[in-house]
C-alpha cells in the first residue's frame, strides 16, 4: 500500500471504525466459551463433538462474515462522510498556498464541517480582495515610477550635454577647481541617468512591456563585447578582470542582445563593484549539448546569509554592500533575473561573506524565442 494513502484521514477512520465493529463481536465469543466452558467440555467428551465443532464453526464463520461486511459498509460510509470534505478542504487550501486565490468551495451541509467550509469561502474571498488591491496599487506605483523617469530623462540628458560641453571647454576655459567640480557632477549626472533607465526598465518588466527582438549570435563574441565596455571600470578600481577560454567549443544562441549586455553586464559590474582593490573577477562559458553556463567569480564582501533569499528582489540591496558603495538603485539584479528568465534561462548564485561571489547564468542552446508566459490559474470549484 502507498505509504501516503496509509497514512490517510480515510483509512484511519476506515480501519478505526472497522475494529469497533468485530472487537465486540469477538469479546462476545470469549464471554460465551468461558460462561459455557463446562457445557462445551462436556459436548466435547460426548460422540456427537465432531457433529457439534463443525454446525458451531460454519455459524460462527457466517456472522463473522455478516458482521464483517456490515461493519465494512458503516465504515465505509462514516469514513465518506467525514473524510471527503476535509480532502476537499485541504486540496482547496493547497491550490491557495500555490498562488490560486480564486477558490470557492460549494457547501449544502449545515453542521460543524459545513460552517467550517464557509469560513473557508470567506477567508478565500478576502484574499482574493487583497491580492487585487495589492495588484492595483502595484499598477499605479510602476505607472507612478515610469511617469517620472520619463519626464527625468529630458532635463538629464541636457544636464550631462552642459557638462560636457565644459568639460571640453565649448564655453570658455575653466580652473582646476571649476573642473573638478563639474566632473563630480557629471559623475552623479550619470548615477541619475542609470537610475532612471533602471527604473524605467523595471517599470517596462512590471508591465509586461519590456520587449525583446531575438537573433543568433556567438556566445563567446557576445561575452567579450561585455568584458571590453566593463574593463574600464576595472582598470579605475585596480581589479583583475580576466575572460577564460570557452570550455566545450563555440555555440550560437538566440538572444536578444541588447536585454542580455543589460543583464550580464549587470552582474559583472556589481562584482567589480563590491570587490576591493587589486582583487579579481573572472568570467567563465562553459558550453554542452543542452546549456550554457556563463560564471561570474569575484574576490569581493560576499553576501551575507541573512540577504541570500532577497538579493533578486526590487529595490534590495545587501546590509554590507552599502558600506562600499553607497549609491545603487537595487533594481540591477532584479532585471537582470526577469531578462535571463525571458531567455528561458535561470540565474542562481553561491557566496560566503568576506571571501567572494559566484553568479551562475544557464541559457538553453534552443530557445523559444520568446518571454514564457503562465497560463491564468483556473478557479477551483468543489462541494462539501
């Protein structure tokens, strides 16, 4: 027998109610051999004990047999009607724990169970009410966020335009001290910039809007265009950027490359980042018959055990990592995550704090072309 079904609510009760019906029965056959035991020992001591034994035997095996089946039947039928609602009620607050909030439960009995199923009807509906709320303030807020990002972008863009100009002196010479003050704020200039396309991005994601036009490309080429653009900052900050050999040959991959450079390159930035002076982050492909992996190591903070479980959520950013750098949006990972899974890939990661990071991308070698989509969860519908 499966050990789930053993353990049962059903044959609990199944084999609960069963042993009350033959206990007794078998109880009343010791009374009756020890009340008639000197009646018994003196048929047996008669000729006719054989006669006796087997009319005896064949009606004591015909009421077993009858009160066996009538007590498989009552169990039956007690078990059905105390067991079935509780496994309907436990598979509607399973389809509730997985994300299915559009669960009602028809109830038609009026005893402790059935108040029990409408309690269970309510509580379903208030979450349901919930989750829309929450959805609704979430459209609003991403509305919210790509609004103001959008109207950002003009006056930023002509601030970084000014600075420039400065910079290359199209409006007259300037000091040393004129200069470096105009180079502090082109630099938070372009922190603002990155923090609203980030935000954009997000808000695009959140949406459902963050398009992707897929083509072939080399993995290997494509990974090497991202080393070369992040190089620059890691020269600025004496780090060891290094760009292995792929492992297991060549492969072409649909991509989007644009969306991907965002998302790779994310990851290769917050190592280069978050790691010291004169350490290293190396980038590694490896390549087999189903995937690609593409490894991010660096000898950086690490992250600490208590924010492992939220690093790819939106607007988190680690408890150490703000220590060594202090402006972050906490939207890169998040991104970046919703760009590999668009690819039909996943993105998971191992770190001990003080000693380093691993980020592990896996990208199919056949994709769909396409961002997956889950199908809309279907209500579920059952009676009590």
């Amino acid at each position: 027998m499966n050990p789930k079904m053993r353990h049962s609510l059903f044959f609990r009760f199944f084999f609960t109610l069963l042993a009350l019906g033959i206990f007794p029965m078998a109880v009343a056959s010791l009374l009756f051999a020890m009340t008639y035991q000197s009646r018994i020992r003196a048929v047996f001591e008669s000729d006719d004990a054989i006669a006796f034994i087997e009319t005896v035997s064949i009606q004591f095996i015909l009421i077993f047999l009858f009160v066996f089946i009538i007590a498989t039947f009552a169990a039956i039928m007690i078990t059905r009607h105390i067991a079935r609602p509780l496994s309907v009620l436990t598979e509607a607050v399973r389809r509730i724990g997985a994300g299915n909030s559009k669960v009602h439960i028809g109830v038609s009995r009026k005893d402790e169970i059935g108040v029990l199923g409408n309690f269970f009807n309510e509580m379903a509906e208030r979450i349901q009410e919930a989750k829309d709320r929450q959805e609704e303030i979430s459209k609003l807020k991403s509305e919210f966020i790509s609004i103001a990002a959008h109207q950002l972008r003009t006056p930023l863009s002509i601030q970084k335009w000014v600075y420039q100009g400065i910079v290359d002196g199209d409006f007259g010479r300037i000091t040393k001290s004129q200069r470096e003050a105009v180079e502090k704020g082109s630099i938070a200039n372009e922190s603002m910039i990155r923090l609203v396309h980030n935000l954009l991005d997000a808000a695009r994601i959140e949406e459902g809007k963050f398009g992707f036009k897929f083509e072939e490309a080399d993995i290997s080429v494509f990974i090497k265009k991202i080393i070369d653009e992040k190089t620059v900052l890691a020269k600025a900050k004496n780090i060891t950027l290094v760009f292995g050999d792929a492992v297991g040959g060549e492969a072409i991959l649909n991509i989007d490359p644009d969306r991907l450079f965002i998302a790779v390159g994310n990851i290769i930035e917050n190592a280069i980042r978050y790691t010291a002076s004169g350490g290293t982050v190396s980038v590694r492909l490896d390549v087999n018959d189903e995937l690609v992996s593409i490894k991010v190591s660096d000898t950086g903070i690490g992250i600490t055990k208590d924010d492992q479980s939220r690093m790819f959520t939106r607007f988190y950013r680690g408890s150490n990592v703000m220590h060594v750098e202090t402006e972050g949006t906490g939207l890169g990972l998040f991104i970046s995550k919703n760009i590999i899974t668009a690819h039909g890939g996943e993105i998971s990661f191992h770190s001990e704090e003080g000693k380093g990071t691993t980020f592990i991308i896996k990208l199919p070698l056949k994709s769909s072309l396409k961002s997956p989509t889950n199908p809309p969860a279907e209500p579920f519908v059952a009676a009590l």
